[in-house]
C-alpha cells in the first residue's frame, strides 16, 4: 500500500522572521499546503485571515517571546512545525564592527532561536511529534571575510542544531538545518553586491521560494524519515557570497 499524498492541512505552523524575504516565503510555502501559519516579525502588526496569524515579536527579547508563547500555545495549541528563521546581517572587517554590532547579531541569530526552541521543544516531546526547522547559511560551513558576527552566530547556530538533533533522537521530534547560500532578499541591500567585485550578483542569487521549497520538502516527508541537513547553492557562484 502507497503512503497518501503529503499534507500539511490541519497543521500549525509558527515562522520566526516571516514579514519579508525567506520567512515570508518559508510562511506562504506552508500555508499553500495546508498549514495555519503563525508568522511572528518585529516590523509585523496583529492579524490575522484565512489560515493564517500575525503576532509582532522580537524573538531576541525573552520576556516577548514568552508571551507570544502563551498566546499561542492557548490560543493555537502546541506547533506542529517550528521554523527559526529570523536573522540579520552585515559585512564589515572585524576592526569596524563595534561591540554592539556583535552583540546584537548573536541576539537575533542565535539567542532568538534558543529561546524559540527552549520555549516550544518540551510541548513537541511531551506530544511525541513536531519538527523544528532551523534556517542556517552557507556562513555556517564556509568562513567570508567580514564575516565575524555573522559567522559566530551561524556556526553557534549549527552547533545548537546538532546538539538538538542528539537530544530528540527517538523523541519523535525532527530536526532540520537548511544551510543556503546567498539569496536574493531585501538582507543584500545595504551591501549592494553587485557593485562589489567577488560577490556572487544578485540575478545569479537563488530567490527566497527556493529555500522555502526546501522546507517544504523536509516537513513532508513521512514520519520514518529525518531530512537532518539540506545545502542550497546558486548554480552560479562566486566564492565571496
């Protein structure tokens, strides 16, 4: 007997970073194949419409979190799928980039999706089911130049990923790391590849549905299969980003 078709109808979604760029597209993806999607974004005001939640969150900020949390775990009941996505970005040599810079890019990047995690991994394990989802990047596995905070923060997030994926084993609870190189969102504006020698331009970048493609694939797969790592990267590439 075949499996049925992969569904997500019936399923809860919450997307961290969803106003724009790769959250955004991660939200409608899933939302397209049937899931209520919670789409949580600092810049984002409460709505909500057809299968779909808008919540403002700051998710480097605990407190906000843990409300949002609340909110949705009664309101909504406990995620089916758990995407950390929310993240900045900026290149500068390590003499210009000033504390705060650092401090604030490891906030976003990686204490967001700890407190995500932490807040929601115990309801998946209790329930025995549930996929957290975790948006990495090229700068995860390869070192840039110019990198340092950017750098730190994805590595550390890999590092969560693989500790994560250790602990839930045989939990029930899956574990994804979707590492893509550049793509092209509003995150490159301020950099303006194009105009910089070494870098990859931004019409040879991958678009944003193609990393949520990939997310889509992991979360479909049947429940005897862990999709524990995808790598995306542009067919044309230049060796900077």
């Amino acid at each position: 007997m075949s499996d049925a078709p992969p569904t997500l109808v019936g399923k809860l979604a919450l997307v961290t970073g969803a106003s724009r760029g790769i959250g955004l597209a991660v939200a409608e993806e899933l939302q397209a194949a049937g899931s209520h999607v919670v789409r949580l974004s600092r810049s984002l005001a409460e709505a909500s419409a057809d299968r779909r939640t808008d919540l403002p969150c700051d998710v480097s900020d605990p407190a906000a979190v843990a409300r949002v949390a609340a909110r949705i775990l009664a309101e909504r009941g406990v995620p089916d799928i758990i995407v950390n996505n929310a993240g900045i970005f900026f290149i500068k040599p390590v003499a210009d980039a000033t504390p705060d810079d650092f401090a604030r890019t490891i906030s976003v990047n990686l204490t967001g999706p700890f407190l995500i995690a932490r807040t929601f991994v115990p309801h998946l394990v209790r329930r025995g089911s549930g996929h957290l989802v975790t948006i990495g990047s090229v700068s995860d596995h390869v070192p840039y130049t110019g990198s340092t905070a950017y750098a730190a923060s994805k590595y550390g997030l890999r590092g969560m990923h693989e500790v994560l994926r250790a602990e839930l084993s045989r939990t029930g609870v899956r574990t994804t790391l979707v590492s893509p190189g550049p793509v092209d969102t509003p995150i490159w504006d301020a950099v303006d590849p194009d105009a910089k020698p070494g870098f990859t331009k931004r019409r040879d970048m991958m678009r944003a549905e193609d990393v949520a493609a990939a997310v889509r694939y992991a979360v479909l797969q049947p429940a005897r299969v862990d999709v524990t790592e995808i790598r995306l990267m542009p067919t044309v590439y230049t060796a900077r980003g």
